[in-house]
C-alpha cells in the first residue's frame, strides 16, 4: 500500500509520543460560505469512510434506495477546457438541486502536494444557520476532503468529476482484485494530493483496486487538465479503468467507445453542443464570457430534454407544461419552456428555490489553471461570488 500521505513529526526523545493529529480549521468566509483547512489528514485511513459503501458481492442485484437513485439522475454538470490569452482555464458547471447547505472550501496542507477544492453537498452538510451557530459534524469532517466536485493542486493540477445514472452492465465493483480497496469518491484528493503531473497519475492508475458508488446509484468520470495544457479524461465503468488523452470536455456520458457503445441513460451531449456553439460563435476572451458559455448548455440538461423521454422525470415535465409525447413532437418548445421556467427560478430567493426543488447551477467555476485559482460563482441563484488560490 501507498504511504498515508499526512505523517507526523517524530519527537527527539524517543520516549515521548507523537503529537494528536491537529484538528482541522473551521470558518465562515462570509455568508453560506465555509471553508476548512487540513495541516494532518491520513489518506487510507480516512479514505476508510467510504468503505461502508463496498458493493455486494458480484451476480446479487443491485438494489438502490428510490430517493438516491432519483438523486443521481438529476445530477447534470459539463466542464470544457478553452485558452484564454495565453492562460488554460477549465469552465465548469455543477448542476443539481438548490440546497440550504453551505459553499464549502476545502484546503489541504498534508499532502505531498497541497490542494484546495469546493464543494457543495446537499447530504453531507448540515443546512446554513449563521455565522455564529453553524457546526460540523465529525464524520463530515473526516471526509470532507473527498466531497469535493473540483481539485486543484499547486502544481498545476486541476481535475473536476462528473456523473451519470447507474447501469447493471456498466458497474464497477473492481479494477484491480488484490491492491488496496479504494472508493472513486476519493480518487480526485487521492491523486491530486500525491502526483504533480498527468503522467504520474497514469503510472498509479492502477495502484488501487476501485469501486464506484453503487448504492448511490452512479458512475464517475473524471477530467484533469495541467498548465501546458495537456488533459486527460479517466472513466471507471464495466471493472474497468480507462483514460483518453487530449480531450477538451466531461459530460454526463462516457467517451470511451466500448463503453459508450453500452450505455443506455447517459446525457449531455446536447448541452456540450451548445456550449461548444457558444465557444465557435462568440470565442471566450474573459472569465465573464467562460460563465457565459457554461449556462448556455443548462436549460437542455435541467428537465433532461435532450435525452430519451422515457429516461426524464415525469415531475419536469408537468412543470414546463410538457409529457414525453408533447416533448418527442416539440423538442425546441420545451427548450424554450425551459428556459422561461428558469427566468422564473431567477426571481426566487435562496429559501424558495429549495421549496420549489428547482435544478439549476449549484455553481459554475472558472479554473485558472495558470495562475492556481478557482472562481466560483453562485452570483445569479446566491448572491456569492469568490476567488480561491494558494
């Protein structure tokens, strides 16, 4: 097994015990907005927490709990990769539904390399309260780190996750039997807080036996891009783990021909069409126009209209004023309802977009992979606007 990568500093007298690991720091930023620093943070032993979700043995039936399958299925998030004077930046939404939890920061200072990532997870955080009142609990704390939905390392490195709805053909229960267990929700830290290049992590790939979160109900992929520019994009799906080098872009649905060929729910290739019309007709020259062309791809992916009627919410559908026959006749319509439907999300405050369950852009990040800073941007639904760097 890999060194855990926090150690401790040894004592001169040999008789004195090691130091407590130092608890991580915890504080408001400004309002709905947290972030926590890690100076110790054991990689195996905390990537453990993630072991109560080992699959079932191979040939039992997967059986996913309603609500989180529902949960995975609404995901919907794309990110491309676009040069911008001279800089490499990765555009990137983070689609699901408004939560009451807060914008989380996430530093790491114990790697071999350190990390900063963000995260918002409706499940996992406590909902906001105040500045004064908010708390974290423990088990959150231990895993945090693994929450995040964006990494970055100092050394350049800046990787982003997406995924899609679980298939029975596509499982991946193992990668490699015999190496140590290791749960995707963790491959983002695992990687990012020990190799410095693209290249390291392919050479380690294989260092650890893989699962994915089958009783959530999804698969991820993972895109990774470094200062030269140079990306690659890592699938985990069939026990198998597989990269494809030099692409530009992540959606909702596999670009590894064996396993596309398979798939059956995937989604977001229409939104990638779109976003990529956007880049093709008007460039992107600032961060301004990055977020711009992040949304444009949005009202496809928010009532699942540019995927198999058969595959999308009923719930959405009564909500633009659609069923699946009407969509099949009338597709560009019920983008349009789409789009009027969020002009109507726009006006909503925080608490109202959360009674309403309404789908839109949890968050959209600018990646300056350049110059090692994250712009987040929840301006239009929060309020919140920050930049993060080292």
């Amino acid at each position: 097994m890999l060194a855990t990568v926090a150690s401790f500093t040894s004592c001169n007298k040999g008789d004195e015990p090691e130091p407590e690991p130092t608890k991580p720091a915890f504080k408001v930023i400004k309002d709905r907005v947290i972030e926590i620093s890690y100076d110790t943070f054991d990689l195996d032993e905390n990537a453990s927490f993630f072991n109560k979700y080992l699959p079932k043995d191979e040939g039992q039936t997967l059986a996913y709990e309603a609500s989180s399958k529902e949960d995975a299925l609404m995901g919907g998030c794309s990110a491309i990769r676009v040069n911008i004077g001279g800089k490499w930046y990765v555009g990137r939404d983070y689609d699901f539904y408004c939560s009451m939890a807060p914008a989380v920061i996430i530093r790491n200072n114990a790697g071999t390399y350190k990390t900063i990532g963000i995260c918002n997870s409706p499940k996992s955080f406590d909902p906001w309260t105040s500045a004064s009142t908010y708390t974290i609990k423990d088990d959150v704390l231990a895993s945090a780190p693994f929450l995040c939905c964006d990494v970055m390392n100092d050394q350049g490195l800046y990787a982003e996750t997406n995924i899609r709805p679980k298939e029975a053909a596509l499982v991946c229960s193992h990668t490699n039997v015999g190496k140590p267990r290791r749960c995707t929700q963790t491959f983002m830290m695992t990687m990012l807080s020990q190799y410095k290049s693209i290249d390291e992590i392919k050479q380690h790939l294989n260092d650890y036996d893989w699962f994915d979160l089958q009783e959530m109900g999804f698969e991820q992929s993972f895109f990774i891009t470094d200062q030269a520019g140079k990306s690659i994009l890592i699938e985990f799906g069939a026990n198998k783990v597989m990269y494809k080098e030099d692409t530009d872009c992540n959606a909702n649905f596999f670009q590894n021909e064996e396993l596309y060929k398979i798939e059956k729910i995937g989604c977001g290739e229409k939104r990638l069409e779109h976003e990529k019309a956007y880049l093709k007709e008007h460039g992107v020259n600032s961060e301004d126009d990055l977020f711009a062309m992040m949304k444009t791809g949005a009202y496809d992916q928010f009532y699942h209209t540019d995927v198999d009627p058969d595959f999308a919410v009923p719930e959405f559908y009564e909500v633009i004023g659609y069923n699946k026959d009407s969509y099949a006749k009338d597709p560009e319509g019920a983008r349009k309802a789409c789009m009027k439907k969020v002009e109507e999300f726009s006006k909503y405050t925080w608490e109202e977009r959360v009674a309403n369950k309404s789908w839109e852009s949890t968050f959209i990040t600018a990646a300056n992979v350049t110059d090692l800073t994250l712009h987040v941007h929840f301006s239009e639904h929060y309020g919140i606007d920050f930049t993060v760097g080292f």
